[in-house]
C-alpha cells in the first residue's frame, strides 16, 4: 500500500508526470489489442484501468505497469471466436483466482529457474515484437509521419541533457502535439485508431450457464492465461530489478496480478499483465513508486471519460517515436558482446528464445529456454566417475565423483566389474550425491549384480538425506556410516 510518511516532493512529482505519460502511451497498445480480439477499445482501456489500480496498492513491483497485453489477447482470439465475449470473462476470472492461488502458495519464486540467457531472449524479442508492432500504425503515412516520428525519438534522447524537469519522453509528447494541431499538419491521430470515448467500468455477471461443459470449455483458456501473465510480469519484475530499482517481490506480484484478473472479468474486461515497454517509460521517466500506476491509471479512465475528445488528437507519430526509443532501451545489446563469450549452449538458448518469442508467444519461448536449458544442463553433468580404486585385504574401494541422478546412471553402472572384483567391495560417496530414485534404483540394480556374483557390497559416507533415498532401494542395498555427521552437501 502507499507510505505516505516517505514521499518527497521530488519523487511525487516525478511519479505524477511519469503516470502522466504512462497514461497515454497506454492507450494505442490497449486500442489495438481490443480491436486485435474484435472487441470494443472501451474493454481494453477498462483492463488497464483496473489492473493498473490494483497493482498501485497491492502490487510486487512499485512503478511496474500492468494493462491489455498482445500476448494475452493472442490466446483468447481462439475462445472469442469459438464461443464469444461472455466465455472470455469466465475465463478471466478463473485465470485470475489460478494466479492468486499461485501467489498465496508461494509459488512464485520459480521465476527463479529461467536461466539469464533465456531472460535476455525474453527481452530482446519482446523489444522487438514492441518495435513490429509500431510499424503497422506509421507505415505508408509519407515523410510527415517519419519525420515527427525521428523529430519525438531525437526530443526523447536529448531533452534530458537541455532539462530535468520533465520526462524527455512527456517532452516529446508535448512538443511534436503542439506541432502537429498547431500547423495542421496531415498526419495519423489517437482518434483514428478507434472512439475510445467511454464510461467506468460497470459490475457485470458472465451471462454464462455455470456447468461443468463451461468449465471443460474456458479451464485450458484460464491456465494458459494465467501462467502467461505471470510469467511475463514476473520477468518484466526481473528486468526493472536489474536496472536498478527497488527489489520487487513475486509472489505478491502474483497476488495483486490474480485480484486484478478476478475483478476484470466480473467488470466485463478481459485479463492482462505487466507491459514490459510502458514499465520501461514509466521508470526511464521518473516513475518509480506506487503513486505513478495510479496516476496513469486515473489519467486513462480520465481521459476515457471526459477528454477523449482532446486525446483523439494526439499525433500517433508521438507515441511510436516515444515506443521505439523504449525498444532501444529494452533491448539487451549487452547480450550481443556477451555472445561471443558464452557458452555455446547459452547462446543457442538466448537467440532460440529470441525467435520464438517473436514468432510464436512469450510462454512457449520461456518454457522452450527452461527446458532447453535444463537439458544441456543435465547432458553436462552426466557424468560420474572413479577417481581413484585401491584395494587391501581383499577389500576395493571405489571413490566416486559427480552427481548420480537419472542423467549419469548409465555411467555409473558402466564403471564396476562384479565378475572380477573381489569379495568385498566399498563405494565411497564422499564426493558424490543420490539425486534422485533414478540413482537409488541404479544402486539397487548393482547391488544385485555384486549378489548375484556372490559378493557383498556395502556403501561409504552417505549425507542424510541420500540415506533417506536409500531406504527405499529394495533388499539388496546395505550401507555404513563411517562419519555420522559427515555431509555431502548441505541440507537446504
């Protein structure tokens, strides 16, 4: 919620002017999504409304802004026209108590398992999907058009070296408005997109049947959804936190993005999710606290209600040259001297990520990263091995190295010879691990094999909780425990 007692006047008044201009570069992204879905602007607006309320008092994140997002929308086009508008709002409210309960369980902080290079390809093909989407709205509108465009990205770059009073990027916003109704200049307005003239958002039932062939119908469409908003609010979260500002929390993020969702749906909007390119502005402009979501999303609802009329006449060519600078400034150009650097599997992982998510949708291109990454991961520790074998009185020991889980099983059982080994035989884990019921029954199998042979085999410096995996081998496993207190890695 707001703390009141530690706001300075600088910070309120950098809050108000950055929701000021997050309020406006809100409005053609959440007009095209609407229009994207074939529904009315008015529904996208109320989104960023609502969501944009909710995440200033509750949110994870101060300063991250949340509104229509494409990669939401994308996936109700198909539920829209199968089954209509109604259905979308069941399952928004569905896809909203989903991530609330995700929040409440603390589930979260499996943000964690996106690997960096995935996280690079997240950003450097949503700042260009951002950039593509911009094109569509300056394309063929002749040399006025592109050259308001380079004139608000040049006031955007080097406004901030004349003043600091204001955000380049309001700056911008002023001056090429003032130009464009000032001369009468020919070229695209806000109001061309689509009337975004309307009223509050007003309580709204899904006029649904509540069944179960309802539920079987909008349950797909809600987990999808609500795992696609998290995950990209929870790597828009990321993002800010690597540039600096304050440390954001996930797990209320999910919280405040669930009680959003819920409420969008029973006030007949449909779901978003944090924007990564509004959030971007919003902190590049000065906004970093609460007070800036909510003075964006008073100003929307403002402006939808009572100066349409005037926002209608704001040149498109402001906010694109505003959208491209964001492009530029989201995008990881570190990522591209650190390539060559990288391992070739990181690499492989960050442009693959890259292209997905351009072609296809945030969620399949993060889930692609995670698991591809997981698997180089596995393939490179897959590998357990003797480093040294010594043998007395008619005992040999084998001192293993390297994790032993369901990768490296087929290594380790290459690496003993009951048939020619002696009596008695000793593994010694002090540099090895069982990971997981893969490694236990790989144990299991080798100890029948050395029974089989008519030897024993007994296991050495075992951490607790390889003893507990161990319990559930089967007969043919025994074990000592030289050094009780021994541990082979911490227990956490």
């Amino acid at each position: 919620m707001f703390n009141l007692t530690h706001l300075r006047l600088r910070d309120v008044k950098n809050d108000v002017l950055a929701g000021a201009v997050v309020s406006v570069a809100l409005i053609p992204e959440a007009t095209a999504f609407s229009l994207l879905a074939g529904l009315s602007p008015i529904i996208g607006l109320h989104t960023a409304f609502i969501l944009g309320m909710i995440t200033a008092l509750i949110g994870g994140k101060p300063g991250m802004i949340s509104g229509a997002a494409g990669s939401i929308v994308v996936v109700l086009i198909s539920l829209i026209t199968q089954h209509g508008y109604e259905y979308v709002l069941v399952a928004t409210v569905l896809a909203g108590v989903i991530q609330l309960a995700i929040g409440l369980l603390r589930l979260g902080k499996f943000i964690r398992l996106v690997p960096q290079p995935a996280i690079y390809g997240f950003v450097n093909g949503l700042a260009i999907v951002i950039m593509l989407a911009q094109i569509p709205m300056i394309k063929g509108q002749g040399p006025v058009m592109y050259a308001l465009v380079a004139l608000a990205m040049a006031i955007v770059w080097l406004f901030p070296r004349i003043s600091k009073v204001i955000p380049g990027s309001l700056a911008a916003l002023i001056i090429i408005s003032a130009l464009a109704i000032g001369l009468h200049l020919d070229t695209k307005r806000v109001g061309d997109l689509a009337d975004i003239a309307g009223s509050l958002p007003a309580f709204h039932l899904p006029a649904v049947p509540l069944s179960w062939e309802t539920l079987r119908i909008v349950l797909p469409y809600s987990v999808i959804i609500a795992l696609v908003g998290l995950i990209e609010s929870l790597l828009t979260l990321a993002v800010l936190d690597e540039m600096g500002s304050e440390k954001g929390r996930g797990n209320k993020e999910c919280v405040a993005q669930g009680v959003g969702n819920t409420l969008c749906g029973f006030f007949g909007s449909f779901a978003g999710c944090a924007m990564i390119g509004q959030s971007i502005i919003n902190f590049t402009s000065g906004g970093r606290g609460r007070l800036s979501n909510a003075v964006g999303a008073l100003l929307l609802i403002l402006f939808v209600i009572s100066l349409s009329d005037y926002i209608a006449l704001l040149p498109v060519a402001a906010l694109a040259g505003i959208m491209f600078v964001v492009c530029i400034r989201t995008f990881e150009w570190s990522s591209l001297r650190r390539i060559r650097r990288m391992p070739k599997s990181d690499a492989f992982v960050m442009v693959a990520v890259t292209l997905v998510t351009i072609w296809t949708d945030l969620a399949m291109a993060v889930i692609f990263g995670v698991i591809i990454s997981a698997l180089v991961f596995a393939w490179q520790h897959a590998q357990i091995t003797v480093i040294n074998t010594r043998e007395a009185q008619g005992v040999k020991t084998y001192e293993l190295e390297g994790p032993l889980f369901f990768g490296s099983t087929g290594a380790f059982s290459e690496r003993f010879t009951p048939e020619s080994d002696p009596p008695q035989v000793v593994i010694d884990f002090a540099r090895t691990r069982v990971m997981d019921i893969s490694g236990v029954e790989a144990i299991d199998k080798l100890s029948l094999r050395y029974q089989e042979a008519g030897k024993s085999l007994r296991l050495r410096h075992l951490s607790e909780d390889c003893i507990r995996l161990l319990k559930q081998a089967g007969p043919f496993c025994t074990h000592e425990l030289d050094a009780p207190t021994w541990k082979v890695a911490a227990d956490d």
